[in-house]
C-alpha cells in the first residue's frame, strides 16, 4: 500500500455538510485533520462549488472566510475544466478515497466505471468515518507504529 490510501477527497456537498451541518461529514473530516499524514486533496473548481453551497445556504462572507481556511488545509490540484471536480480531484490528486453523498457516484456501476480510470473508492462519509483505522493506515503507509492524532481538527 502507498501513500494514495491516506490520501482523501471531500466532494462539495461534504465539505459544506462539514462547516453547515456537523454530522458525519464533520466526523469523516476530522479524521483527516487530526492527522499531519492524512491529506485532502482539493481543487479550484472543488472549492468553488463548496463556496457557492455555503455562501446560498449561509453567507457568502462566511463562504470566502471559510474557502481561505480551507485552501490552506489541504493539497490543491489542477485538472482540465468542465470534469467532476471530486473525481477530477482523486485522480490528478491520486487519492485512494472520494467522500460524497452524491447518489449518482455511490452505485456500483458508478464505482466500477470510476475505477476503470481512477483507483480509488467514492463512500459516503459516515462510512469513512465508520471504517477508518488509523492505527493500520499509519501503519500501511511505512509511517511505523501509530503515534496518534497529531492535530488539532477544529483548529
């Protein structure tokens, strides 16, 4: 296993869930930011439509303030225009995990037709949260034994 499997994408509706909502979303990001070695995988276009999401649901100040925190957070990648940000994301990103509650990428045929170009697995975050262990994860990626969370996750 390589570095890919802690790699993590968190499709729009997820990350604004996270800062609107809490929940799951908020449980399955907080496993990534508490760990220095765990990264999200972001880009322009990602974090665009999050923004739009918060800023219609909430207020766009709030949207901008919270798009800046977020780009700091994670790994952006670029990728061509016009392709679904998320997968877009996982692929030019090599994450080995899509978070979303995108019924349309959840389907097994959506899996498998994602996999033929991209290896990496779309679930819904509160199976991620549910599944991830990240003494094995620490372990699998070379990290050696599980020292723990090292971050903060609301800081």
């Amino acid at each position: 296993m390589t570095e890919r499997a802690a790699r993590v994408v968190a499709d729009a509706d997820v990350l604004a869930a996270d800062l609107l909502v809490g929940g799951a979303a908020r449980e399955a990001l907080d496993h990534v930011r508490a760990h220095s070695w765990v990264t999200l995988v972001t880009s322009d276009p990602l974090l665009a439509d999050a923004e739009a999401v918060v800023a219609d649901l909430a207020d766009p100040a709030l949207a901008r303030d919270w798009r800046e925190k977020v780009a700091e957070l994670g790994e952006r990648v670029a990728h061509p225009p016009g392709d679904q940000p998320a997968l877009a994301c996982a692929l030019h990103g090599e994450a080995a995990h899509v978070l979303s509650f995108d019924e349309s990428l959840l389907t097994a045929g959506a899996g498998a037709a994602i996999r033929t170009r991209v290896e990496t697995s779309v679930k819904r975050p509160d199976a991620f949260a549910t599944l991830f262990d990240p003494a094995s994860l620490y372990e699998a990626v070379g990290g050696g034994s599980y020292p723990g969370p090292d971050r903060d996750p609301r800081a």
